[in-house]
C-alpha cells in the first residue's frame, strides 16, 4: 500500500511538471539568441552547472533533449539518440529543425527535471531564455557550434575514473551488456568519426578491450576527444570540474566573465550545494577534496589501470593517477 502510494504520488508531481512546461511553452517562446549550452560526459557535474547558471535571470533549463525516451521525436532525427554524430561542416535540415524547436522552448520532455518550487513554477512559465544541458550530445558540439548562434557553450571535463566510478554506481550499469559485441559497435562507431578514422592502431587496441570499466572508458574518451580536438576552433568555455571543486570562487567568476556576466550571489550559495541528480552516498564531500579522490575507495586499482590505459590510448594522458589534470596540457592538447 505504501508503495502504491509513493508510485501514485510520484506520477502526480511528475504530472504536474509537465503541464506547468507545457503551459510554459505555449504562452511565449524562448529567445535562441540567448541560449546557453552546456555539454559533458554523463556524472561529469553537468547537472550542477546547469543549477549554477540557471542563477541568471530569466534563464529557464531543458534537461537532456537527446533523451530517446523523455523526446521522443528524437528517434527519428536520423541520428544515434545515444550519442549524435554530424561532421561540423555537413548538413542535417532535420535536426537542425529539431534544435531549433528546442531552443526556442517549444520541445516539451515527458519527464522534466526540476524541483517544484514557486520560483521555479514562474521560471518555468515566464523564463525567456534558454538553458539546456546534454550528455549525450559531446560529438555533436562543433556541428551546433558552426551551425547555432547562441550565447555562449560550456563543455565540463571530469577525471575519467571518478566519471566511470559514478557510472557503475548508478543506472547506466543497466545500459550496458558487458559483450563482445558492445565492444565491437564502439571501434565502428570511431570508424564513422572523420575525427578518428585514420587511427588504425587505436581502433586495433580497441578489440581487446572487455571489462565494464574499460568499455565505460572508451565512451569516456570519445566522447571527450571531439570537443578537445576543436578547442582552438569555437569559443565554447571549458569548465575543469575539478578546478571548480578546488577553487570555486576563481571558478565562478571565470565561468559568468565569459558570458560578460557577475557572478549572482545565488550561484555562490548554489555552487555549494549538491545538484539534484547527485548520489545521496556521495553528498557529504561536496566542497571537499575528498570529492574528487572518493573515486579511489570505489575502483580497484587493477581497474583504475584499465581505465587510465583506454584514456592514454586516445592520447588523453593529462589524467593520470592524481585527482587533478595536467592543466598545462589539457589546455594545450593537440591531437
């Protein structure tokens, strides 16, 4: 019976978040111009920079419309839901059409992903400006870059070990099977990137890959090596989570400089707070160093060395060991 009751309320609230997007989208439309992208690899601290940003004024989020199952019309943009891929420099009318929609707040996701404050109820209905975060979109950053003009494109980079150690943590382990196959989708998925299709040697390492860590990796790096093989191409502002955790202030400052903006005081206070997808496990070492060293108590270092491997092979060797980047490198890598 309580069950029941829990399931039945949770239908309501979710219910009730989309009529009040739904509202939202009919009685005005956001303004593209203005939009704000964040992109990162999934338990990468996208989510909480969306919260910080969303401090701005008339500012309203889009959670994931590269969610198959929240955006439907996704699944037939002719483009993989999971992880889009278009060479920068081509055409694709319907997704462009697609993002247009979204940008322009009249996409509404089955699922919004909100907390059901009043500030929130009269963002969501009278936000003007569009803020919208993807986990799935990395390679598809330099063709919406080339092809969107918007306000300005954050791109978060996390340590590849505590990414995958939050990712067998939680739902994604249900998203992979652990085979041969998967395995083996992922080299002719490089094979398909103009990016990485003359890396032979990488594409042949890839076949012996196995573990889950490994094959989480794998997605790690590509997912990561298309943004940084155009960083000195767009103007999109790349966001070390791990420098933000350290040095928020700094952090912040830099992060609203970009977009000619102060930093609002709520976004102090915000930047402080864990976001609403974070682990409950893991919410005590927000602001703390251990968060960004808790990866160590969860991974086996048999693992970590698999992990680290898959990176290195892509040639993404300013992670190492050490809880922070190489920042030199990571700013000057080249492929």
């Amino acid at each position: 019976m309580l069950r029941f009751a829990k399931n039945f309320l949770s239908v309501c609230h979710r219910k009730t978040l989309y009529l009040i997007d739904l509202l939202g989208s009919v009685t005005r439309s956001l303004n593209e111009k203005e939009a704000i992208l964040i992109f990162g690899a999934p338990r990468s601290g996208t989510t909480w920079i969306m919260e910080i940003l969303e401090t701005l004024p008339g500012y309203k989020s889009i959670f994931e419309p590269f969610h198959k199952y929240w955006y439907p019309k996704v699944q037939s943009l002719g483009v993989d839901p999971d992880r889009p891929y278009v060479y920068y420099k081509d055409s694709h009318s319907q997704l462009k059409e697609y993002l247009l929609k979204v940008l322009r707040g009249k996409v509404v996701s089955r699922a919004p992903h909100y907390r059901l404050t009043l500030k929130n109820v009269y963002r969501r209905i009278f936000g003007n400006r569009p803020l919208v975060k993807f986990i799935r979109a990395n390679r598809l950053m330099p063709w919406i870059a080339y092809n969107f003009q918007v306000r300005g494109i954050y791109y978060i980079i996390r340590h590849p070990c505590a990414v995958v150690a939050s990712q067998l943590k939680t739902f994604f382990r249900e998203h992979f099977p652990w085979t041969k196959e998967r395995v083996l989708r992922y080299v002719s998925e490089i094979k398909e990137l103009k990016e990485l299709r003359d890396y032979e040697k990488l594409t042949r390492k890839l076949t012996s890959v196995e573990t889950r860590e490994e094959i989480l990796a794998v997605v790690w790096s590509i997912d990561n090596f298309i943004p940084l093989y155009y960083q000195r191409m767009f103007n999109w502002y790349t966001v070390v989570y791990e420098r933000l955790v350290l040095y928020p202030e700094e952090g912040l400052k830099n992060m609203f400089m970009y977009i000619g903006e102060k930093v609002p005081e709520e976004a102090y206070s915000r930047s402080r707070l864990p976001s609403m997808v974070a682990l409950r496990s893991e919410r005590q070492y927000i602001g703390t160093r251990e968060q960004l060293t808790k990866w160590r108590k969860k991974l086996s270092e048999k693992q970590i060395r698999n992990i680290l491997k898959i990176v290195h092979w892509f040639g993404l060797d300013f992670y190492t060991e050490d809880p922070e980047p190489d920042y030199n490198a990571l700013k000057n890598w080249k492929p």
